[in-house]
C-alpha cells in the first residue's frame, strides 16, 4: 500500500462516508500490511505541572480561564516523575508521556528539571514523550539531546473550527512546533478531539491536514471529548461513539504506518465500542486511571478486555 500525502477533500469525504462494513474492511487491509493487528501498546501518561495554563481551549479543565475544581500544582520533582515511569514500565507500558499545563516551554529551572526527568525516563529503556506547548528550535534539539522520543502536539480541529475552540493561538502556531520536532529530529504524536461542536465535514478536515504532514505522525491520538464542569464544553452533546469509529477507521487509511491511539473518552465507551475502534485500526490506548485531569480506566479492566478480545499488549521497541 502506498504511502500517501496528497489526499484531496473529496477523496477522504468519500472514505468517511463509505458503508460500514467496507470502511472497516479497508481499514483492516491497511491495518495489516503495515501493524500486528492482535497488539496493542500500552502508554502511559503523567501530569508534571497541573493547572493554571494561560490558554483558553474551551475543552480544558487546567485552564486559567475557568473555573473548574483542578487545584493547581507545581512541577513534580524528577525522582517522582522517574519512579512513576518505573511503576508504569512494570504494569506493561512501553511508552511514557509527561504532559505539563503551559501555553509554550520557558528556558530556565524548570525546562531543565524536565530534560532531567526525560534522561532518567530514557534511562528505563522507555519510549519517551512530552506534551509542554509550543516550543522553540533550540528547546527541541535539547529535548532530543536529553532522549526524548516523541512530542505530542495535536491540532485539535479543522483550522475551519479552530476558533471557536481556541483564540489564545493559532493554527499555524501548532505546524511550527511540529516543524521545530522534525528539524531536531523526535517523532510526532498530533492528533484529534472530536465530539466538540464539530461537523462531519470539521473532522474531514482535520484528517486531511493530518494526513498532509510529510512524514506523517508516527501517533495519531484520536479523543472523545470528556466534558469538564466550568469549561464552555461541559454540556455539549455526546459524540455517537461510531463517530470516532469512523473517525479511526478513515485515519488508519489515510496512515496506514502510524500508529493510532485511541485517547480520551474511553470511559464513555462500551466494550463493544472500544473493540469496534481496534477492528478499525487503533493500535495503542493510554493505561492508567488518570489522562492528566481526566478520568480513564483502570489498568486491570484494559488487561480484562483485551485478554478476552484474544489480543496483547505489544512489546517494547
């Protein structure tokens, strides 16, 4: 199967759109030439620095903007962050995220206590990743010199929708940070939020920029809108869990040598459901019960469901 970067609208308009059974069925082709269709990578992810971020994503419970209960903490000590990553290592993880509540990464004490915890993370012969904001070309050589695999940085939406989600940046502001990954040479992990407000044709959208990246993502997190009490979002309507279905099985043609992460929401989802969004294509979920501020399943109910789908968790690089 060829990898592509020049989808057009019309033809990702008429993959989404396809019957069912035959999404999920071409789905599968990709799924298979390029990924062990019976494994799944564990990540986990940690919140470093909680609260308080300047931005206004509507979605986000840490945002100074609302008012909504997370109490804000201090970055973590790195001998913490390091025996969070040695308990997450011995529970099946093969990749650890440290997500850190800022709109952009700041030289000084702080970034240098993260570059200290990705040293002693990379040290544990784990893939390792970071979600800080924006960041410079200098600050990403850095983190690339200290062993970090992978950055993620998600676009969130369409840039049609964007505005209504986010006024604190702009779209272009999310490609530079990941033009600045690429030059230093660390992977991409950009993705997704559906279930915001967004019209089929938004979620469209956002896959063709996705898939427009050359390369594409090596992860591409696919989330279900959690709706946070403060936030503009806390009652918006629940996304239709074969919207994300849909959404995986379009993502995984479109990329077909990345993996896709079924993120956030899961605690919204069946079984069924979640079973459905591996068949589509996703290949990799969060363990643990917590995503940053957000609630997620427990590990051993992740384990449960995977045993009795016959599937396993995928080994460390």
């Amino acid at each position: 199967m060829q990898i592509r970067h020049d989808w057009t609208r019309d033809e990702i308009r008429r993959l989404y759109r396809l019957p069912f059974p035959e999404l999920i069925f071409q789905a599968q082709l990709a799924h298979r030439e390029f990924h062990e269709p019976g494994e799944v990578q564990l990540c986990r992810l940690l919140s470093i620095k909680t609260g308080g971020c300047p931005e206004d994503c509507a979605y986000c419970s840490q945002s100074a903007h609302y008012q909504t209960g997370v109490a804000r903490e201090h970055l973590m000590n790195p001998s913490d962050v390091v025996a969070a990553a040695e308990r997450a290592k011995a529970e099946g993880a093969t990749r650890f995220c440290m997500g850190a509540a800022w709109r952009q990464v700041s030289d000084g004490k702080d970034f240098e206590r993260v570059l200290e915890m990705v040293r002693g993370v990379a040290a544990l012969d784990l893939e390792v990743c970071c979600t800080l904001g924006m960041l410079s070309e200098s600050q990403a050589a850095r983190l690339k010199e200290a062993g970090l695999t992978a950055y993620n940085h998600n676009l969130d939406t369409s840039p049609e929708f964007y505005g209504n989600i986010i006024t604190t940046r702009v779209y272009e502001d999310r490609l530079q940070t990941i033009s600045h990954l690429r030059k230093a040479g660390i992977t991409v992990c950009c993705g997704g939020i559906l279930g915001m407000g967004e019209s089929d044709e938004d979620r469209i959208s956002l896959l063709e920029q996705l898939s427009h990246l050359d390369p594409h993502p090596e992860s591409v997190p696919i989330n279900m809108l959690v709706a946070n009490d403060g936030t503009p979002l806390a009652h918006a309507e629940e996304l239709d869990p074969l919207v994300m279905v849909r959404a995986i099985a379009t993502a995984r043609i479109l990329m077909p040598a990345s993996r896709v992460r079924l993120a956030a929401g899961r605690r919204q989802m069946s079984p069924e459901a979640v079973a459905l969004c591996f068949l589509a294509g996703a290949n990799s979920i969060f363990t643990g019960e917590r995503l940053l501020t957000t609630p997620n399943p427990a590990a051993n109910d992740d384990y449960r469901l995977l045993e009795t789908l016959g599937m396993r968790a995928a080994p460390g690089a």
